[in-house]
C-alpha cells in the first residue's frame, strides 16, 4: 500500500515538473478593424492534453472576454483573433492566457 502511494505521488510530481506555463503573448492592434490579434507561446509536446485553456481580457474590473479552449494550434502556440467595438485609444486591457495543468501568463496592452 505504502509503495502504491509513493507511485502516484511520484507520478503526479512528474506530470507537474512536465507542465509549465506559457512563455511569451505577443499582442497587436489593428484600428481599422478593432481587432485585437493574440499569439500565446506555449511549446507542448502533445496540444491535445497540454495547452492554454483559457483567455480572459480585462478592462479594470470588467470582462470582455473569457474565451475557454479545449486544445492549442499546434505544438508551439495559439492564434486568437477578437473583435473589440467597444475599445478606445488609452485604454489599458489586462490580458491572461492559463496553462491547463499549470501557470499563467499576463500582459498589460495599452490601446493606441
């Protein structure tokens, strides 16, 4: 029983030491079309079970997206493409995209 119960917490401590969140968000605005372009780098070796679940983007205490994901792009980011009518020059969004099994990652984008 002992050595059934060091196995799984041995093998819960790996599945974290394999997960991490993501690296980089590089984030554009294109005020023609108000809309916000996202790229989440988040290099995994399976997208289908290690991933970025969940985008939120956030003016002050206000939510403008929650966008919730079940799978990544591909083994090396997501792509998220949102169109913000409501957006104007100086604003400031706070946007965080979260790991499935472990992390986050926030940016603070000013709209200009």
């Amino acid at each position: 029983m002992k050595k059934t119960i060091f196995l799984m917490i041995l093998l819960l401590g790996l599945s974290f030491l394999m997960a991490h969140p993501p690296t980089e968000m590089n984030i554009t605005f294109n005020e023609e079309e108000l809309l916000l372009t996202i790229v989440i780098e988040h290099n995994v070796n399976n997208p289908g079970n290690h991933y970025i679940d969940q985008l939120t983007i956030q003016h002050g205490r206000n939510e403008l997206v929650v966008h919730k994901m079940s799978r990544q792009d591909d083994n090396d980011s997501v792509t998220l493409v949102y169109r913000l009518p409501d957006v104007q020059s100086g604003m400031k969004l706070n946007i965080v995209a979260s790991c499935n099994r472990i992390g986050r990652l926030t940016r603070e984008f000013e709209i200009e």
